[in-house]
C-alpha cells in the first residue's frame, strides 16, 4: 500500500506504507470507522479488500491505517510521514473520530472489541491491543505498485529461456523485476532484495565468464597475458 498524500490526494507516485505496520498491529479501517480485513493477511488479500470495502480518496481506492503508540515501539513511523502529515496524531479516540468522519462511539466501540478479540474480524494474533485513551496516529493508505514479479523467465543460472521449451536464450541474462515466476501471487517482505542480490550476483557471474571466454578464449592462462594497449585492441574487436 502507498500513502494518499493529505496535500495531493490524486496524486499518481505514492509514499509506501510499508506492511510493517501492520505486522507491528495498526488497524485498517472502513469510513464507518469499523474493520472489514485481517490485516495480516497477504498483500492480495488486503489490497481486494481496500478496494472492495474501502472509500474513495483522491479518486483511488482507500482506508483508514491506525496505529498507537505501542504499535511504535514494534515499528517506528519514520519521522518525514509525520511532517508530510501521511500519518497525523490525535489525543484520544474521539479527537481522531473527528478528523475521519465517523462517530466516536463507532470508532472506540472498534477498539474495545478488537482489543476484547471479539470483534467479527478474524484475526490469529494481534501484536497490539488498543484502548480509547491511546494516542492514535491516523492516515489513509491505498493499493499501490512499488514491485513487478511478471516479466522473463528464467532458469537457476540465471539464463533467459524460452517460454515454449525452457532453453536458454544465448548470452542471455536477468534478475530482479525484470524477471517472473519466483514469488508467485504474493511476494514476502524482503524477498525482493534477496531475489535482486541472488540473481543478481549468478547473472552478472554469468555474464562475466561469458564475456572472459569471448576476449580470452580456452586458454585460462591468457586471462593474466594481455594487458594495456593489446589488451584494449582485443575488446575492442
């Protein structure tokens, strides 16, 4: 998910709103001030949900994120999203109501029962329990694009292949987003770093090997023969 920026709320480039916190317990909230999803769930399964439970902000499809500061000390709010105000601090419960438009009975009756686990919610575990004189930081989140996993298949060598047969594609390598097939419907937190780093490091091996046999040929020894002028005329050719 990616922030609705307050100043810019059509805005097309978001602000990520990382799952970390929600893994670090904030509640994500219909208008009505009520949950409508595990927000544990994967990243699929919460963006159908926004977009089929949320409202409409900036003309994108959103809910309310809420977090307190027990969810903090789990997972800190960076401090450029307080002062681009993508999450804002109220005082109690009410104060927050306010400024989202529900009642604030709705609003803490949420939090009661979420706290009580008897909400209608499921939900396996809850990181943080909220209670109505907390301290609320409210924002708006929408589903948001911040990571491709469709795009070139490759093998465990990193080598391109054909889609029909599998064959690698001559001289051919990729890694990262530019590549499909290793995380499925729902990449992890993280993976995308260990994906862009393992792929990464075996294609440009890879590719390195390839380009030293092109200039070297199967002489090994070679490798360490050419240098300076005759070594630039070899690459160059």
């Amino acid at each position: 998910t990616g922030f609705v920026d307050p100043a810019d709320e059509g805005a097309s480039v978001k602000w990520l709103a990382p799952e970390a916190f929600r893994g670090a317990g904030a509640l994500l909230l219909k208008k009505n001030c009520r949950r409508f999803v595990n927000e544990l769930g994967t990243r699929k399964t919460v963006s159908d949900a926004i977009v089929k439970d949320g409202f409409l902000a900036g003309g994108y499809h959103s809910a309310f994120i809420v977090l307190n500061d027990a969810s903090r000390e789990i997972f800190d709010i960076p401090g450029i999203y307080l002062k681009k105000k993508f999450l804002v601090q109220y005082d109690s419960a009410e104060e927050a109501a306010v400024a989202m438009g529900c009642k604030a009975e709705d609003l803490v009756e949420t939090l009661e029962k979420y706290s009580a686990w008897q909400d209608d919610v499921p939900k396996p575990t809850r990181p943080t329990l909220f209670t109505k004189q907390d301290k609320l930081y409210v924002g708006r989140v929408s589903p948001s694009v911040h990571y491709t996993m469709g795009g070139l298949r490759i093998n465990t060598e990193a080598n391109v292949v054909y889609q029909a047969n599998g064959m690698p594609i001559g001289r051919l390598w990729a890694a990262g987003e530019a590549t499909g097939g290793l995380h499925g419907e729902n990449r992890l937190a993280g993976n995308g770093l260990l994906d862009n780093i393992v792929f990464g490091r075996i294609a440009g091996r890879n590719a390195a090997r390839n380009y030293r046999g092109l200039i070297f040929g199967s002489d090994p020894s070679r490798r360490h023969t050419l240098e300076g002028s005759e070594f630039k005329e070899k690459h160059q050719r």
